[in-house]
C-alpha cells in the first residue's frame, strides 16, 4: 500500500463493503499470500488498537 513516496506491506484482516473508519482508506494494490500467519488470538489483539 502506498504512503507517500514509498510503499509498504501489511495484513488485511477483513474485506467489507462499507467503513466507519473517518479517515482515507489506502488501496490493496497486490495480494502476497493469502495464507494467514496470524492466529487468532493475535488477530483479536490486533483489532483491539
């Protein structure tokens, strides 16, 4: 995903169709993997924050 003049990667953990998210959005621009390394007690922390 793009920010600013470089890019970086991430993880998606979930695809909707609308957000509550008040800020931009940055695009998915290419899908790596899609098998998870996260279990899903990381993946609960992480939507914790």
């Amino acid at each position: 995903m793009p920010f600013g003049a470089r890019k970086a990667m991430g993880y998606c953990l979930e695809i909707t169709e609308h957000s509550n998210y008040n800020k931009d959005l940055k695009e998915i621009k290419r899908i790596i993997d899609v098998e998870s390394y996260l279990n899903e007690e990381l993946i609960t922390l992480a939507k914790r924050n």
